[in-house]
C-alpha cells in the first residue's frame, strides 16, 4: 500500500497540475495543508477535498521559531490551521485529525517541544505521521530525475510506504516527477490509500 502525501499547499498553479495527475490516474492522495496557503487558495482547497482527496494538517505558518515556541504554541498553529480549512470548505464539522510537524515530528533542535507537543496533541485525539519514503524536493532535488531516484533509494523493498512530496509553487520537479513515480507504484502492484 502505498500513501502519497503532500506538504506546505495547497498553491496557485502546481497544486491544480498534481490534481490533475491524480485526477487522470485515479489515485487518491493526502494534502497536509498550511492554514496560510488555505487562506490564500480556498478554491483549490475545496477542489481537493471534491475530488476525494483527504485534507490534513501542518499548521499554520511553517516559521519553526513561532511554531516550536512551546507546546501550547504547536497545538495553536494546529488549531489556527483546522479553522482555516473549516472556513475555506464552509464546513464547521471538519476536522483533519492528523498533523504532520514541520520538519517531522521528533529530532532536530526542536525535539524536546515536539516531543510535549505530540502528548498533548494525543491526549485530543489528534494523530501525527512522518514519512518513510521521499522524492527529495524539499532537500535539493531540483529535477525529475534526481526526485525519481530519491524516491527509488528510499522506497527501498518497503511494502507500505508514506511518501513526501511538495506542492509549493515553486516544485515544478514534483510535477514532473509524479507520473513517473504513480506508474511505477501501480507497476509493482501498490494500493493507493489515504488517510481517510
């Protein structure tokens, strides 16, 4: 099984052309979102939630100072994120349940915050996920066939992998990248899931 995943959207033009590969393969995917970005484009927040895709959560700003402020800080930018999403889907029930912390949810200079951030997250019944599998576009993969590899290397012989990939505006490689990538993942026989 196989969970493609991306982070820090949705975006004005690379989100649409994601959607559209999805869209095109019939493969399913999850957004984690920034309440920001959602601000910025509603309408193609709720054209990924139309299209079965599931919204999740990555808070609100991506500014690591402000967001690893404390505990309390993390689960803020969780919650200001969880608004943005209901008010952009006009949907006051909505809720995401699952964070992905900027940067991944343990280690790094962070790690004692996100640590208390993950208990005090939990003990509302909020779940987190990392990833075990990436294309490297956050990392310096600036083109499809450097994104391709990674995604290689670290899909390894893994039977179920959450995949990291990027739908900011400027990863074009993603885009690029994408197609190649779903029709390996069908080729050996992966079921694409979300978290839903």
């Amino acid at each position: 099984q196989v969970y493609l995943t991306f982070d820090d959207g949705p975006s004005r033009d690379v989100t649409p052309q994601i959607l559209d590969i999805l869209r095109d393969n019939n493969v399913p995917a999850t957004f984690f979102v920034l309440g920001t970005r959602v601000e910025s484009f509603p309408d193609v927040l709720n054209r990924e939630y139309e299209e079965g895709h599931y919204i999740a959560n990555h808070g609100y700003s991506h500014k690591y100072s402000e967001i690893y402020e404390s505990k309390d800080t993390v689960f803020e930018e969780y919650i200001e994120c969880e608004n943005a999403i209901k008010r952009a889907l006009n949907n006051e029930d909505y809720h995401s349940y699952l964070f992905r912390f900027p940067g991944g949810s343990s280690g790094g200079y962070y790690k004692t915050v996100k640590a208390q951030a993950r208990e005090h997250l939990n003990s509302y019944g909020f779940a987190f996920t990392n990833w075990n599998c990436l294309t490297g576009d956050a990392e310096g993969k600036n083109t499809k066939d450097a994104c391709i590899q990674e995604f290689i290397d670290t899909k390894a012989d893994q039977n179920s992998l959450i995949v990291l990939m990027h739908d900011s505006n400027e990863k074009v490689q993603t885009v690029e990248a994408l197609p190649d990538i779903i029709m390996q993942l069908k080729n050996e026989g992966y079921t694409f899931k979300t978290f839903y």
